[in-house]
C-alpha cells in the first residue's frame, strides 16, 4: 500500500497534535508535531537572553539542533533541544506566550520548513501546525484544518496546564489563545491559513473518538484513492 502525506493545521489548542498522534499509530505513519520544533527554537532564544533580538537569535540559529527522539513507552517522538529532553520546559505558558513572536521570523521559518520537508520526503507522515498544507507540503494527499470556537480551546488548554500544576488564571489562558490566533493569522510570512484544498473540521463540540473516527476514514478513503 503506497503512503501518503498528512497535513494538519489549524488555531492553537483546536488538539491537533492528540488526533494527529493517534491517526499516526493506527496507521504506522511517522507524526511531527512542528509547533515543538518552534517552541524548542522559542526555548533556546529566552535561554541566552535572545528573545526580544531576532538579528541575535538569527546569528546564533546555526547553534540550535532539533531532533525528535521516538520515544517507545509513549509510542510518539519528543522534542531534543541540543541534545536535552525539553519537552516538559516547551509546554509552559512562558513559552507560549512567546512563541508566536519568534514564529514571525522568517529566517526561522526557512530553517524549520526545511527540516520539515526532510522529514517527509518518504511519506507516510502527519504533520500538525500552522502551514503545513499551504507552505511545507502543499501537494499533501490528505489535508486537514482544524478549528473550534476560542473558549473551547481556552477552557481544555486551562485544563492542561492546571494539571500540570502550573499556576493560571483561566483569563490569562482565553488571552494567550486569542493572542496567538491574531499573530499566527496575521503574520507576514506563511500565515495560518485554511489551503484551497484542505477540509475544514470544527471540533468545538465532538469528543476524541468521534474526531479519530472521521479523520481515519477520511484518510483511508484518500489512500485507497491513491492506490
Ligand atoms: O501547535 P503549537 O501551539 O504547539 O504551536 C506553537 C506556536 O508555533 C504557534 O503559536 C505558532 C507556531 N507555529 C508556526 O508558526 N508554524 C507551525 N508550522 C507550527 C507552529
């Protein structure tokens, strides 16, 4: 059975990266979560004191090596940062906060969207994040955009992080949410954007399975097509 190329974008906190992983497995594809690869970068700037000097962090990017290590407990890759485990340190809300900014940068952009489109020179891949289908691979097989109403996100992102015992306000969430769907959209190079060809899936009022459920049949319908 030939493989196909999966791409999933779409606002902050819409649970791209659950459903990607879970369609991933089931079809033994590989799955890149490229907001990590972001973060990661949005972690290294604030590390050396680089975040709010992007002529600085574009001088020190020859510096910054990501790898995603599969990790067979989880069943998924995690983010390494030079060689470090950081994927705990890339979730909090400070680099959340941030990350839409140095996301701006096209610099950044051409050494991620690189990286990226490496990885998926074979196929057989889902890639969440903001361009995937209209920037990274824009001949992608199956494309998909996610969306769900900003307090649906807000309110399982506030969840997230009280979990991980991370001190917020519910407010100081729905306001980093709404923060980074105006950056993200609105942002000179590669801009969130649904792609011509992608299918628009609103997931505000449907549960996990159900979500998994039509994402898989969509992408079993498209690789028999392919086939
Ligand atoms: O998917 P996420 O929330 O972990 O992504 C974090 C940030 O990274 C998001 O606010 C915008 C940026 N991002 C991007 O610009 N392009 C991508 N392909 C993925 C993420």
């Amino acid at each position: 059975m030939g493989k196909i190329t999966i791409a999933i974008d779409g606002y902050s906190s819409t649970g791209k990266s659950t459903i990607a992983k879970q369609l991933a497995k089931s079809l033994g594809y590989i799955y890149v979560d490229t907001g990590a690869m972001y973060r990661a970068v949005t972690l290294f700037a604030m590390r050396n004191g680089v975040d709010t000097n992007a002529e600085k962090l574009i001088q020190l990017l020859p510096e910054i090596d990501l790898k995603f290590v599969f990790n067979e407990a989880l069943g998924y890759s995690e983010m390494y940062l030079n060689g470090e485990h950081v994927e705990t340190e890339i979730r909090t809300l400070a680099v959340s906060n941030l990350v839409s900014k140095i996301s701006e940068i096209e610099q950044i952009r051409i050494k991620l969207v690189d990286i990226q489109r490496d990885m998926g020179k074979s196929k057989g891949i889902v890639m969440d994040g903001r361009d995937i289908g209209t920037v990274v691979f824009p001949d992608a097989e199956l494309k998909i955009f996610m969306n769900a109403s900003a307090d649906a996100r807000a309110a399982r992102r506030y969840k997230e992080l009280l979990d991980k015992g991370e001190k917020v306000t519910y407010q100081e969430v729905l306001k980093n949410v709404q923060e980074r769907d105006y950056i993200d959209s609105h942002r000179e190079f590669s801009p969130l954007m649904k792609a011509a060809d992608a299918i628009e899936f609103d997931n505000t009022d449907m549960g996990l399975k159900e979500q998994f459920e039509r994402m898989h049949s969509f992408a079993l319908r498209v690789i028999e097509k392919t086939n």
